[in-house]
C-alpha cells in the first residue's frame, strides 16, 4: 500500500502459452487473482526474436480469452501474431489494479505504448491504436499507479522497459504519436481530418494545410498523431478518409537529418513505414521518386520552414513545397517563420502572406499559440521575446512559479560544468547540452588547418564543434547513427548548433551567444561578418532577380532556434562584452526605465 492509500499494482511474468495463466492462478492471493482474472487489466506479451525486440501492448476485461484469441484465431491473419506463437522466449506480463476500470486502462495501455515507443531496445511495438482518455475517476491516480508499474517493469526487464528519465529524455519518446493531445492539439487534429476528408472527395491536387505555431507549441507531436492515426488506425480498421473507402496513402516528410533520423525509427517500430516503403523520407526524395500524374493522398511536412525555396546541386526545383503539392491531393506542413534560418529556405514577405491568405480563405490555416515546450511562465516568454525580436536586455525573471532557470554566467567553462552537472541522470533532469550561434569555423567531414577537429574557442577554453566524435568500434559507429546528436553520451562534450538540435528538446540549453550577436547603443545587433553560416550569409535572389542581403533576420532566427530549446532551463554567456555585461546586469537588477519604456543597460561605468 502506498502512503497516501493507493493499493500498489499487480504485476507477473509468465511464459506466454496456453497454459501459463492456468499455473499461475493457484499461487496468487485471492484477491491478486481477481484483479487479474475478473477485473478489467493490461497486458505486455514481449519477445526477443532474431536480435530484435518486439512488444506487444493490449487491455481487456477477460485475459484467458483474449491469450487464447492471440494463439489460436490471430496467428491464420497476422504474421506477427504467428511470429510470437511460435517463439519459445515469448513472455507474457500481467498488470492489474483495484482502481482499474476500462477508462483507466485504456489509459494505462497508451501511456505503455508511448514509454515503449521510447525505448531504444525495442525494434517492433504493436497495438495498432491510440487511446488517450478524458476525464474519469479515477484518472489523479493514473500518473502515480503508472510509475510503479513502469517500476516492476524495469524490475522484471530493464532493457526493455529502461527507467523513466531515461525514456523521457529520449528522442524517440518526444516525438511519439501517443502523447495525449491538448485541447488546442485536438481541436486542430480534428479540424485537419475534417479537412483533408473533404479535400479527398474531389480528385484535385496541391490543398494545404497550414499548421502554424512557434517553437515548442507542439506541432511535432500533432504531426506524429496525425500520420499514425491515418496510416495505422484509419486504415487496418477500414476507417478510411477517402469516398471509395481505399486505403489512404500518406508520406511524411522532413528536412533535417536528426529529426528524420528520429522518425524513421519511431514510425519503423510501429509499422506505419518501412525502408522498403519509402514513405518517411527528405522532401527531395520524395520528389525525384513521385511522379505529378500519380499523386499521393496526403503529405505530411514537419518544420515545414526547413523545406527549400530555391534550387540547389541536388535539387534543381524552385519551391520544394510547390512541388509537393503537385504531387499530393493535401499537403500537411507545419511550419514557424522565425525559425526560417537559410537563405535557401527564405520566404519573401509577399509570397508568404499570399500561401497563408490563400490557406485561411480555404478555412485551412490554424495556429497553435501554447507554449508546451519550455516549462516557464509568461514572463519568460516575454523575456525572450523581448531579446530575439525586441532586440532588448531586459531583468530577468526573478518569480517563475513554474521552475524555469535562466542564469547567466561568468566564462564557458563555468556554463559547461552547469551543464553537465544538470545531465547526469541521477538528477531531476538530463540530457541537457551545449550550444552555440554558428561563429566559428566548421567543414563537416573535414579537420581544421591542423588537422584537428573543428572547435569552439574563446580565450584559453575550446571545445570541439557536433558530429567530432569518431566511435571507437563498428558496432560503436551503428549505435551513434542510431541516436539523435543530443542522445549520444559523449556529446556532452561536444557544441550544437541548429543544425543538430533545431526541432529538439534540452532539458537545459546551455547557449553560447557567438560574436555574430552584440549590443550596441542598448540594443542588439547581429554582425553577419562574425558569422561563419555561409547559409544565412549568402544575398537572396528576389522573385524579381533582385540580390538582398537577409542575413539579419536569419541570424536573429539561428539565435531564438537556439533560445527556446530549454524545457526546464537556459544557461547563457555572451562573446561581446558589451551583451555580455548587459545580461549578468539583467540577472543581478541593475536596470533602469528610460523614456518610451526602453530599458537600458547601466554599468557602474555608465553607456
């Protein structure tokens, strides 16, 4: 019993057969027996099968049947059913609970399939729906009685049910498709559905639907619930968006090595894609292997304003999501104009608002305005705000009632050291990393003039650049490429960039604030000839042939992609001395009002 009253779950492993549970029932306690045979439960049948890991998760009011369903009438229709009767490692877990009703358990089947699509030791996950519930009674116990089930779980099999900090800090498990959706969140994937159902009666390409939100509002958990729901639930239960009740074809897409890397593995284990499907991929490859005569019903884009808007060597288009569209009936795309940070992916004014009031006249463009990602209140919104857009200094939040931390320090070293005191996972919070604006040298794949790997240097203290780390074994390298940047251990060594961490979480980002960002006259400026991101760098070419430099808003937008990474917290230091003095001012309250409500930095040797 629990000290504040909850009854502690039942959890076993047997052998999973037909007559495990039959052996099992006469050693239990009466009353054990009875949750698990009478009661509503839940269940993890898992097994290692040719070095991979599968688990399958259900709930059900009657576990003898529904074992006895999984051995005899599943297997004649479902290879995977077939695979695990004849495994001679298959074990079967047994959980059930005093307060379990079937509201509480489809919930505690939904939070399985969300922790175990975070578990990297786990290859094949099977369950083929989501089930996040409302409200019910008893739902204040779900995250308590869940925490102790994971807890004999891991007792009973810590590779494939690892301890929660470690699957939350996973990749894996922040872009899962079973996360519970907010309000707002179920409000847009509802209106999406409705939506593309609607695009789908005609047999018209090229309909978008525009997602927008800033960082950390929850678009990829949005999109990640979106595909599976269509891929997985609407088609294996002929629930189809189409008139014809096909099943319906969908891809989903993303610029970004990390982040694809992340889907892939998510979307492999669950089944809705594959290698040989093809169906999570690099725009660019969608492209060159979709033909315009034969489009798919829907595509999916995550950072959307990642996607290119002029050619290059490898993709000799104009607009990457102008083709899209040619080549899809609907066009999902979520996407955040302060996170535009190429100028190959730079969108004019114009042109830009002409794709969003072409999309909100179709009713098609929604917006998702909370903030889920950083655990601060509004005034840590608006601090940063004020910094990234304002181009201001403002005091720092002293009274976050939600536990955010924003400190400034000293010297790098002193910020490395936070950092990697806030990553061990001993402590409330891990995989926290460092990061800096894109100002100093990098080649990927290539040394510095000495043959060393690139670095970040200020004064005596340097540290190497992402993606330096060169694994020690075959088996070592396999592994890394596995893993997002941030996840890879040795990388707490290691400096990110927005090319590793955009479209990530930290639990704390520790920000280098490069040279390219300074504070001039009581504002901030950004010195693009301090920069080394040639891809911010490099003048715009206009519609109307006009060569722009846009380097200032781009690296204002390398600077908030790097500022909103933080759920639980921002360490900051500053190259120019001037932003330098003027954020540990901030952090100490030595600020004073000016005229028109500009504040201003005052040093006690006065600017």
């Amino acid at each position: 019993m629990a000290e504040d009253g909850i009854a502690a779950p039942v959890v076993r492993e047997v052998k999973y057969d037909v007559n495990s549970l039959a052996q099992i029932e006469p050693v239990l306690k009466p009353q054990e027996a009875e949750l698990l045979f009478e009661f509503p439960m839940v269940y993890v049948i898992h097994s290692a099968m040719k070095n991979q890991l599968t688990v399958y998760v259900g709930e059900t009011n009657d576990i003898k049947r529904r074992t006895l369903q999984h051995l005899g009438q599943d297997p004649s229709h479902r290879s995977d059913w077939e695979a695990l009767k004849q495994e001679q490692n298959a074990q079967m877990i047994v959980i059930g609970h005093e307060h379990f009703n079937k509201s509480l358990t489809l919930d505690i089947e939904n939070r399985l399939m969300l922790y175990l699509s975070g578990s990297k030791a786990v290859t094949k996950l099977n369950n083929r729906r989501t089930n996040p519930q409302g409200k019910y009674y008893p739902v204040q116990e779900r995250d308590q009685i869940f925490s102790e089930i994971w807890g004999k779980l891991n007792q009973i099999n810590a590779v494939a049910f690892p301890v929660e900090a470690v699957i939350k800090d996973s990749a894996l498990f922040k872009a899962s498709p079973f996360h519970e959706l907010t309000d707002e969140q179920q409000q847009a994937r509802q209106l999406i559905l409705d939506r593309v159902a609607n695009a789908l009666q005609s047999r018209a390409t090229g309909q978008l639907i525009l997602v927008e939100g800033e960082a950390g509002s929850g678009k990829t958990v949005l999109l990640s619930s979106m595909f599976y729901e269509m891929i997985k639930t609407l088609n294996q239960h002929g629930r189809s968006l189409k008139s014809d009740e096909t099943p319906l074809s969908a891809a989903l897409l993303v610029n970004h090595d990390e982040q694809l890397k992340v889907y892939q593995q998510v979307m492999y284990k669950l089944e809705v894609a594959s290698p040989k499907s093809d169906n999570v991929a690099k725009p660019t490859h969608f492209i060159l292997t979709h033909q315009t005569s034969d489009p798919v019903d829907v595509v999916l884009v995550d950072e959307a304003h990642l996607l290119w808007t002029q050619g290059k060597q490898t993709y000799q288009g104009k607009n990457q999501l102008f083709d899209l569209l040619q080549r899809a009936r609907v066009v999902i795309a979520v996407f955040d104009r302060n996170q535009i940070i190429a100028t190959n992916g730079y969108w004019e004014q114009k042109q830009l608002a002409e794709l969003e009031g072409q999309a909100a006249k179709k009713h098609n463009l929604i917006t998702l305005r909370h903030q889920l990602r950083m655990q601060g209140g509004p005034a840590v919104e608006r601090w940063l705000t004020a910094l990234v857009q304002g181009h201001e200094v403002l005091p720092l939040p002293q009274d976050d009632k939600q536990g955010y931390e924003i400190k400034v320090f000293n010297d790098p070293q002193a910020l490395h050291e936070a950092i990697k005191q806030q990553d061990q996972h001993d402590q409330n919070h891990g995989l926290s990393r460092m990061l800096a604006t894109f100002d100093w040298p990098f080649i990927q794949g290539k040394t510095d003039e000495h043959g060393q790997p690139w670095q970040v240097r200020i004064g005596d203290w340097a540290m190497p650049w992402n993606k330096q780390m060169k694994p020690e074994s075959a088996a070592a390298k396999r592994q890394v490429q596995k893993l997002a940047w941030a996840e890879v251990p040795d990388t707490i060594d290691e400096v990110g960039s927005t090319f590793t961490i955009q479209g990530f979480d930290l639990n704390y980002a520790g920000v280098i604030i490069g040279p390219s960002v300074k504070l001039r006259d009581g504002q901030i400026v950004f010195d693009a000839s301090a920069s080394c991101n040639r891809r911010a760098k490099n003048k715009r070419t206009l519609a109307d042939n006009t060569k722009v430099d846009v380097s200032q808003e781009l690296l204002q937008n390398e600077l908030n992609v790097l500022l909103t990474r933080g759920v639980h917290g921002l360490y900051l230091y500053a190259v120019d001395p001037a932003l330098q003095a003027a954020l540990m001012a901030a952090q100490s309250g030595r600020y004073s009002l000016v005229a028109e409500d500009k504040r201003q930095y005052r040093s006690d040797q006065g600017q």
